[in-house]
C-alpha cells in the first residue's frame, strides 16, 4: 500500500485528504471544482488486494468523481490496533479533471465496530452509497452485517460464492434482504451479457421470431474445471434468464459441462442450443477463438439453416463490470427475475 498511499492518524483522514487535494488544485492550470457522486465501500478480504482494488477503481475515474473506502478486518492486525492510509487522483481531461479520494482502513478481527463507525463518518453526506463486497458469501460476516445498513446497492461476484445453486441462493438472499431498501448487482451475471445480447439480436429478426413458439428446449455448455466440479453459476444465471423470458422453458433447461478449453477459463459459456421437440427448428449458439467471438446458426421447422451470425464475444475487466454494475439506479427487474426461476 505505501507505493501510492500514504499512511496517516484515523482522526486525521479527513484533513489529510483536504491536503491532498490543496497539492492537486497547486498543480492544475485550471480552476478545479471538489465533486462527488458518491461513497463506495469495498471490502477487501487480502492485505495484498489493495493495490488492485485501487488500480480497477481509479480506472474509472475519469467517469465518476467517488470517495472510496477500502476496509479490511484482519486477525494480522492486534484488536485494539486501527490503522488507515489515503490518496487522492485526477483523471479526465487537464481543463475538467475528475478526481477519486481513496481511504483505506484496516483493523483486527474484534475492531469491526471501530471499522464501521469509521466509514460512516466518511459517507458522502446526501449521496448514494455503494457497497463492493469482494469477497466470498457475506451471510454471517460481522463486518458484512456492519456495512450493509449503511448502503444503498451492494456489489457482488457470485463467483466467488464458488458455483452450483449455493451462489444463486446466496443471490437471492441477498435481494431478498434488500428488499426495497437496498438494490444487489452481480458482475457474475455482467459476464452473460454478451450472450444475451446475442440470443436478444437473433430474434429481432422477423424469421428467428417465426419459429420461437416451436422453441421448447434449452441446453447450456460451459467450460468444464474439475473433475468435480459444481454446475457453472454463470450457466445457471444464464438458464434463469431464458426461463424468465420463455416461461415454457422451465422443467426443459439443462446445464452441463463441456470438455476442458485452454484458452477459456472454467464456467464460461462455450455453447446454448435453443432446440424444439416438435419439430427441427433450433437456434444455436457456439464459442468461437477469437476474433468472430460468438457464432449463431438459425434452423427451420424443416431442420435447413436460413440464417447465420457472428457476434463480439467480449471479456469483460473487472473495472468494466464495476461500471455496468454502477451506471443504473434501483433494482435490476431483469436481473432478479432470473434470478425467481
């Protein structure tokens, strides 16, 4: 952390951030205005994660003027011990930069009330507040029940939850918890975007949407990891939406692993084949290398292809999936109806 933060008193964060920004505005050759729109909590699991946290948030700060707060509670740290560092950055153009301060706090296993009295004291007062959970599943986590009251959206990774139907349940749980209180986003789910926006563009053409009411199954191919391995969250998050979109889905979606890909991690899609059990109409969905991404291939009631796409099948930096998670307000309907499958 002392690459670019620097480590000061817990009651001096406040005015050390005020300084900070005194040696930015010397620097400027334009009038520099304080902004923010709003506060983000993250919770970091590892010590050595700080620096990566920082990195993925100040890539996107010349999209938005935040006060970001990093907390760790570790059993490293002496339980009466709480210590903090701070930094401020500018990015954007040099006549309208944007500007991010970034706190980090730290304390021990038993400081966890130190730690959240610590971060309320330094919401953005008025402004939304956003939890980024970086971490495994929050339910029953001290520091998770501290920090959660204080938010408006909390900010997950199923994938990390590890996979199979524990992660969605966890999901659930948690916008369940939040009711309307408190809005939950997964960039687990950011991940599906491209496939969605794939299958969404196949059926926007008038012939594609010919043949949906023949189509009455689904099967979903993911990369396979370990022998062992639990069902790909991704995959099915991914089930869930069709479902949602294609009730007469439900009972008739299935996911299953693929063989192993070494260019693609385990848990991404690799394939989704829309079939019909009346007839040969299917719409199918494939994988490719880079550069064509994803390949679809449209089939008639008579079994003959009629039409054929290729789509960007995109990976997404853990910064853009921060930022899908970020540019909307409230709940996500779409989201959490995949989700009540």
């Amino acid at each position: 952390m002392a690459e670019v933060l620097t480590p000061v008193a817990v009651g001096e964060i406040e005015r050390a951030l005020h300084q900070r920004r005194l040696e930015m505005l010397g620097k400027e050759e334009h009038p520099h205005a304080h902004s923010c729109c709003m506060t983000l909590i993250i919770s970091v699991e590892d010590e050595g994660d700080n620096l990566d946290v920082f990195r993925t948030v100040e890539s996107l700060a010349g999209k938005y003027p935040i006060r970001v707060v990093a907390v760790q509670s570790t059993a490293r740290r002496a339980s009466d011990d709480l210590a903090a560092w701070v930094n401020a950055e500018c990015e954007g153009k040099p006549s309208a930069p944007i500007c991010s301060e970034e706190v980090a706090i730290q304390g021990g296993i038993d400081s966890v009330d130190r730690i959240v009295s610590v971060v309320r004291g330094l919401l953005a007062p008025d402004l939304p507040v956003i939890l980024w959970w970086r971490g495994g599943t929050p339910h029953g986590d001290i520091l998770w029940n501290g920090l959660r009251p204080l938010c408006d959206r909390v900010i997950v990774d199923s994938m990390r939850f590890g996979d199979g139907a524990a992660a969605l349940d966890t999901l659930r749980r948690l916008v369940n918890l939040g009711e309307k209180q408190m809005s939950v986003r997964d960039l687990n789910w950011e991940r599906t975007a491209p496939w969605r926006a794939a299958i969404a563009s196949c059926f926007d053409d008038r012939n594609v949407l010919a043949i949906l009411p023949d189509i009455n199954r689904c099967a979903i191919t993911y990369a396979a990891g370990s022998d062992k391995e639990l069902p790909s969250a991704r995959a099915m998050l991914m089930a869930g939406w069709l479902i949602s979109r294609v009730p007469r889905l439900r009972g008739h979606a299935r996911t299953a692993p693929g063989k192993r890909h070494l260019e693609v991690a385990a848990g991404r899609l690799v394939a989704i084949a829309l079939t019909s059990s009346g007839s040969k109409a299917s719409v199918m969905l494939v994988r490719q290398p880079p550069p064509i991404g994803i390949e679809v291939q449209a089939h008639g009631t008579d079994g003959k292809q009629f039409r054929r796409w290729q789509f960007p099948a995109y990976s997404l930096s853990e910064a853009e999936l921060l930022d899908c998670s970020l540019e909307t307000l409230g709940p996500d309907p779409i989201f959490e109806a995949a989700l009540d499958v």
